[in-house]
C-alpha cells in the first residue's frame, strides 16, 4: 500500500468494529455508495448513478433499505447477498472534537458504541487517531 492509496482510502474505512456490522445507507459517502451493486457484479457503479441515489437520499427517496433496492439503478438485479449487509442505523460513531482554550489547541478523537440502552467510548486518543 502507497501513501497516496492510504490516504484515499483513509476516511472511508475503519478497523471499528471487531465483528461484523451493517453499512448506514443513510449516511455512506458517494465512493462507498459506488461499492453497492448486483450479486453477481463486480464493478462499481457509475459515477452519475451513484450520485443519482445521493440525490434520492437527499430527497427522502431512500428512506429504507428496500428503497434503495428498489431504485431503478439496482431494481431487478439480484441482492440476496447485499440486502443483509445494509441499514438505516449506525452504532459505531467517531467523536473528533477540537477546543481551543487560553490560546491552546487540543485534539480528542473517541470512538463511540452505541448499545442497546446505553453509548460506551471504546477508544480515546489525543492528537491523532
């Protein structure tokens, strides 16, 4: 892995969680928006159809993840395997938060879970992540 692909890649990944969890189709970016196809398909979508379906988020369009299947861009394409990696919610959060105080700066990042009842920070780290 370059620098250059590491910090492509760096806000679009994470190592939270340990186990497996769902992709927010709410809140995912356009170049993770462009990973969701077919089953049997191994490309990205296009650019402009990506942007197409953050637009119909936007719009209140997709709304659900039987929404976005249901778009024109992936309707009748075949999603059993997708569908159950997908979701509406998020439990895992990242808190970056800056305070400047007396003319000092300091920098918290936490990362935050979300349980059934109750928010835990599972990680903290001053400066950097």
């Amino acid at each position: 892995m370059t620098p250059e692909i590491y910090q492509a890649l760096a806000p679009l990944v994470t190592v939270w969680p340990e186990r497996n969890t769902r992709l927010n189709i709410l809140t995912a970016p356009l170049p993770v928006l462009r990973t969701l196809n077919a089953d049997d398909q191994w490309a990205p979508l296009a650019v402009i159809d990506a942007e197409r379906l953050v637009e119909s988020r936007r719009e209140g369009g997709i709304a659900q993840v039987a929404d976005l299947l249901a778009d024109p861009i992936l309707a009748g394409r075949s999603s059993a395997e997708l569908e159950p990696l997908l979701d509406i919610r998020s439990d895992w959060f990242l808190l970056d938060a800056s305070v400047e105080l007396l003319d000092r700066q300091r920098h918290l990042f936490t990362v935050l879970h979300r349980e059934t009842d109750t928010t835990v920070a599972v990680f903290r780290s001053e400066g950097e992540l």
